[in-house]
C-alpha cells in the first residue's frame, strides 16, 4: 500500500491551497469551488497529495497552539535555509532550525494559517530507500 493524502480541516482552504501552490510547488489536482472548498494537492512526484478543506461538522484543530511534534507536514528540501528566508519573507514563522549529527538540516516552520511545515535535508536520504512491499 501506499499514501494518497492526508486530510486536514483548515480555517481558509483556498488562501491556504493558494499559498502551498506559490510557496511550496504544491499543484493542485481538484479543488471545489464551494464549502467545504475541498481542494487536494500533490507534489512534484505526483504521487502523494494532501486534502484540505473547511468543514463546521467538526472544529479546525488549533494548529498555532499545538507542538510541531504533534502534527506537521515535512518537505524535502535541497537547501532548508534559502527554503526558510524565502518562506519566511511569504509569511511563514519559524519554530526551530536544526543540524542533527547525522548530517541533517531540519527547519520547522509554521505558515500563516499555523500549521507546521519542517523543510528536510537528511544527512542519508530516506525516501528512495525503502522495498516496495
């Protein structure tokens, strides 16, 4: 098996999808026009996704109060501190940077909206080296 998406009920899903696409490369493959203004994301590999969407049945969790070890969505990133300045400039908010003995830069950062979003340069790739089961 392998992920599709992950789903996240989201205070503003279009500036949200809006700002992903820009500042993340995100594309986005569906997006309704009217609430719950779902709108799914993939990213450049096209095969996994993310879904966003506003839905009152249930609360938007409050993502600014919560610990980024809770929830956050990690990119890879090539270079996680031209990443961060650039970030920052579009409206993100800096948690932590880091540099783990083992070769790795992890930057965790919020977006406008709070949710956490960690830029990954892992000093051994982790994605590409696992069996396909």
């Amino acid at each position: 098996m392998k992920i599709e998406h992950f789903a996240m009920n989201v205070e503003n899903p279009p500036a949200m999808a809006d700002w992903y696409r820009k500042n993340l490369g995100l594309s986005v493959v569906r997006q309704s026009e009217n609430a719950p203004y779902t709108t799914f994301l993939a990213d450049n590999s096209g095969q996994v996704m993310i879904e966003i969407y506003n839905n009152p049945a249930d609360e938007v969790p409050d993502y600014r109060a919560m610990n980024p070890l809770i929830v956050h969505l990690a990119f890879v990133s090539a270079d996680p501190a031209m990443d961060k300045k650039r970030l920052l400039e579009a409206g993100a908010k800096e948690e932590s940077d880091a540099r783990p003995d083992d070769g790795s830069h992890i930057v965790m950062l919020r977006d406008p909206w709070g949710m956490c979003i960690q830029l990954c340069k892992r000093g051994t790739p982790m994605l590409g080296n696992v069996e396909k089961r």
